[in-house]
C-alpha cells in the first residue's frame, strides 16, 4: 500500500493553531504574523513565505516574549 493518497500539497504556514492577537502588538502570539499577513497568506510565493518564516517571524517572538513582570515592572 502507498502513502500517496495521504499526501497533500498544502501552503507552508508557521501556524500552530494557537490564534490570538496581542493587542499591543496586534500579531499572532502563535505564529508571529500580523493580521495582514495571515490575511494574504495563501497569495505568498513560498520564497516569501519562507522568507517571513525564516527571516522575520523568530524577531519578533523574541522581541513580544521580552515582557516585564512583577516589580520590575512597576520600576521604571
């Protein structure tokens, strides 16, 4: 039996299915895009595709996951 009934072309896609916008920062905290870009998702070459996912995507976790909590916080 083949396994190529079980394949599909799908859209390369950072999701995670862990969809909720910051509403400071108004991305995704799952995948990282903004509300445009998952709006125009499927329109993407897959080099853009791949260049947000490679390029542009890992900055701006780490820049959304950068949070202050607690007293320091509160100092500024």
């Amino acid at each position: 039996m083949s396994d190529d009934i079980w394949q599909r072309a799908e859209i390369e896609s950072p999701c995670i299915k862990l969809c909720s916008i910051h509403p400071e920062a108004r991305i995704c905290v799952g995948c990282m895009r903004s509300m445009n870009e998952i709006r125009d998702w499927s329109r993407f070459t897959p080099e853009t595709r791949r260049q947000l996912m490679e390029e542009e995507l890992p900055g701006r976790a780490a820049r959304l996951r950068k949070r202050r909590g607690g007293r320091a916080a509160k100092v500024q």
